[in-house]
C-alpha cells in the first residue's frame, strides 16, 4: 500500500555476520621424496628454473650470439696483428736496406781512394818518390776511414806501401810472375773501363785477418807497349817466383800486352787499397744493432751477417761465403729468418747480402695483442651472459 504522506519511514538492520573460513587442507601424515627435473612435467609451475632455461630457445640464441662475437673480435684482432707484424718485418727490412747502402757508400770510398793514388802516380811517373807518396797516402787514409793500407805497384810489382811496417805488404811482390795472381792481375786490366777496379775477397789476407783488395789499373801515355819485366824475378828477400811466360814475341802480345782504353796509352800500374774487414766496416757503426741503440717497436738488439752469395775466396769455404756478423751470431750458421739487403757496387762487381733479424727472434703475438684478445673474449662474455639474464 503507499505510504501516506507525513507516515514516519521505516528502519531496516542488517544482522553482521561473522566471515566464513575454508577448513584448512589437512597435511598428509606420511612425507614424499623430494622431487627433481627430471619428475617434473615440462612446462608446469614447478619445473625447477635451471631446466626451463636450459630448454628456453633463447639462451642458445644468446650463447650462439655470444660465440659470434667472440669469433669476430678474435679474427679482426689476429688481422690486426697480422698487420703490425707485417709493419715491424717491414721496418727491419727498411733498417737493413739503410745499413746495405751505407756499406755500398764504404766500398765506394774504398774505390776513391785508388782512383787518387792512380792519378798522382800517373801525374809523377818514374818520378814519384817514397817521401811523395807517403804524404799523398797519408792525407787519404786520415781523411777515408776505414781504409787500412795504399799501394803503388808499377808495372805490377809492389814498390810503394803505406803505412810502411813490418805488419803491412812488403815491397817486392811481382803480380805477374806470382802464380796465384797473374791471371786476376790480367783480368784487372782487361775489364777497364767497364770495371774501372777489381775487388779481390773478401778472403784471410797477412796476419790471418779477413781483408779486402781492390786494385784499380793505371794507363799512361809514356808505358811501354810490353810490360818491362825479366822473365825470371826474385823479390827483395830473395825468394824466387815462377818465370814471367812472354819470352817470345808470340806470348808477350798475350800475356804481356795491355794497351789502354785512349789510343797511344798502356798499363802502367795498379793502384790498390786494402781494407781489413773490422776497420772497413767500423764506420758504418754496425755495434750499434746490438748495443740497443736502434729501437724498432721496443726490440734493441739485432743479429747480422754479411755474406758473399758466390765466388767466394776458398779461404771462407767453411762459412759458405759469411765474413763478417753479429757478436752474438755464429760465424758458420745462417739467421734463420732474416731479411736481406743486396750490397751491390758494379763498379767493382760486388754482390753481397746484408742479412738481418731480431736477436730473439721474430715474436708472433705482441702483448697488447694478447691483452686485447682477452678483453675482448672477458667483456664480450659478461655482456652476452648479462644479456640472457634480463632476456630471460
């Protein structure tokens, strides 16, 4: 029925009611043995961790991801120092080239000097004298270093030495009645002006040292067609040589005839300097490649070796041709791995090799090589491995 107007509005309560409780789940009185992954179904909520990520596609993408990168940093680091090694061979290769040319400039300095004696010898003539002589040598050996002794020989016998001892060559010796040297004395002269100075050696010279000679022939206008000479000779000490072999007309205009490169001119001469190897070569400061004066990528010391490639004087058969090397370096042993530089002076027909390597060897891997492939390998490790983690 609707209520009246004024009528008073009714009260309704509602009883509080007290919260229900589910009846909590009994625990079974007996205990089961604990589970392992291999008990749990793949894919339920109480798979063990380690196992789901182990089957997660994922983390064999982050570890593939990983080992991709860790390929790539370490080839692009083995190219890098392929490189730099390349580099170092390449700059040891240039030290060497360097040295080769300065040894070239040496024995062309050797040459000089043999031209000079020539000229003063020709300018003089039958005039020159002891006292001439000395002061012209003189002058050239202070001014040539390296330079051991000056020779004047007319018509091929030593008459002219300085320094004069009793250490150098003694005046005496016939070039063309010598039998082990008449034939390179005639081919001396007869390879002018192509070859304007012969080098004999390097070979053991007097004392035992390994020396150099090079003789340079003279021609004048005032020689003799025939070289002057007995046919027998005996030098100043009185020893005897073999018979000079041009007592006939027929054999003196081959053995004994040597007309020069300008008409009306004939060998007068051999002008010659000899160089024993330690001196020759003290100029061009070798001791410096193991006195760690020379840095090449932090390396101080360095092994050398010169060698004659062919030819060589039977006196250093046992080297196979090596006369001069390192402190360090055998004396009948190659480098194992060295670079060579070509000594070349055509002048005098020399062809030698300047061979040339680290003392100890030539390193495969330099440590910032080393420190960086490691970094790489570390940090490329914790990124891939932290990657996977907030991935997974």
């Amino acid at each position: 029925a609707r209520r009246r107007a004024g009528a008073p509005r009714p009260s309704f309560m509602i009883e509080p009611q007290e919260p229900t409780q589910a009846p909590a789940a009994e625990t079974p009185a007996t205990s089961e043995p604990y589970l392992t992954s291999g008990d749990m179904p793949a894919g339920s909520a109480t798979e063990l961790r380690g196992t789901r990520w182990l089957r997660d596609g994922r983390t064999w993408l982050a570890l593939a991801f990983i080992c991709c990168v860790i390929g790539v940093g370490t080839w692009l680091s083995l190219e890098q120092e392929k490189l730099k090694q390349s580099a170092y061979r390449a700059s040891v290769q240039g030290l060497a080239d360097t040295y080769a040319l300065e040894l070239s400039r040496q024995l062309r300095v050797a040459v000089s000097t043999t031209l000079s004696v020539g000229a003063l010898a020709a300018a003089e003539g039958p005039g020159l004298t002891a006292e001439s002589f000395k002061t012209i040598a003189d002058s050239l050996l202070n001014f040539y270093v390296g330079i051991s002794e000056l020779q004047f020989s007319p018509y091929g016998v030593v008459e002219f030495v300085q320094p004069d001892s009793d250490e150098n060559t003694q005046p005496g010796l016939s070039l063309f009645h010598h039998p082990l040297l008449r034939d390179g004395a005639r081919a001396t002269i007869r390879a002018f002006p192509d070859t304007i100075a012969a080098l004999a050696g390097p070979q053991l010279l007097v004392g035992n040292e390994v020396g150099i000679l090079i003789r340079h022939p003279v021609f004048t206008s005032y020689a003799p067609a025939v070289l002057p000479l007995n046919e027998t000779y005996e030098d100043n000490v009185g020893r005897a040589y073999e018979p000079l072999g041009c007592a006939s007309n027929a054999d003196a205009a081959e053995l004994c005839t040597f007309p020069g490169p300008e008409k009306g001119t004939n060998f007068y001469g051999f002008a010659t300097a000899l160089a024993w190897i330690d001196e020759l070569l003290e100029p061009v400061g070798l001791d410096r490649l193991s006195g760690g004066q020379i840095f090449i990528e932090g390396v101080s010391e360095f092994d050398w070796q010169l060698r004659r490639t062919e030819g060589w004087h039977a006196s250093i058969n046992d080297t196979a041709g090596i006369f001069a090397h390192s402190p360090t370096t055998p004396g009948n042993e190659s480098l194992p791995d060295p670079v060579i530089a070509n000594v070349t002076v055509d002048e005098i027909g020399v062809h030698w090799t300047f061979e040339l390597q680290p003392a100890h060897g030539w390193s495969t891997a330099s440590t910032a090589f080393t420190f960086q492939l490691v970094l790489v390998a570390v940090f490329t490790v914790v990124g891939g491995v932290g990657l996977g983690v907030a991935v997974l």
